[in-house]
C-alpha cells in the first residue's frame, strides 16, 4: 500500500461518516418537523443539536453559495455529491 491508497482509505473513512452524519440528521429532523418525536425528548435533541454543530462549518459555505431555495435546504445533498466526485477522482488517479 502507498501513500495515495491510504489518502483514499482515509477520505473513504470520512466521507462515509460525513454522509451518515447527513443521513441521520435528515432523519431526526423530518423525525421532528412531522411530530413523530417531540422536541422535549432530550437524547434526541442533544444528538440533533450535536450533528448540527458538527456539519455546520462544513454546510455553511456550500449555503453561502447556493441561492436561496426557500425552506428547502439543498446543502446535504450538494455536500454527498461533491465528497463523491473527490472520491471518484482520488480513485482515479490511483489508476
């Protein structure tokens, strides 16, 4: 194994976390905004706030360049994309 290889295992590593940190964050806030969970249970708001505090300097800039949407936030999904595109690159240069 070189050193590319570990460069790619450990971009791997994070986008995979990167992107289950979005999944679940996703999921809790639909989970909120639907009622299905109140806000008064606490495990799942510290977990929330946790995630949010976490992705937010990551999500922030990709906010500050996309056009305002409304209430729909396209943020995540324009961060998975882009992991994955340095991920399809980093693989290919490998080759």
């Amino acid at each position: 194994m070189n050193g590319i290889d570990a460069l790619i295992q450990i971009v791997g590593l994070l986008t995979n976390v990167l992107v289950m940190l979005v999944i679940i964050q996703f999921v809790i806030g639909l989970l909120f905004a639907f009622n299905v969970i109140n806000h008064s249970n606490e495990f799942l708001a510290a977990i929330y706030t946790s995630i949010n505090r976490l992705l937010e300097p990551v999500l922030r800039p990709i906010r500050n360049v996309l056009p305002g949407t409304g209430a729909i936030d396209f943020s995540p999904l324009v961060l998975i994309i882009v992991l994955q595109i340095v991920l399809i690159v980093l693989t290919s240069i490998r080759l």
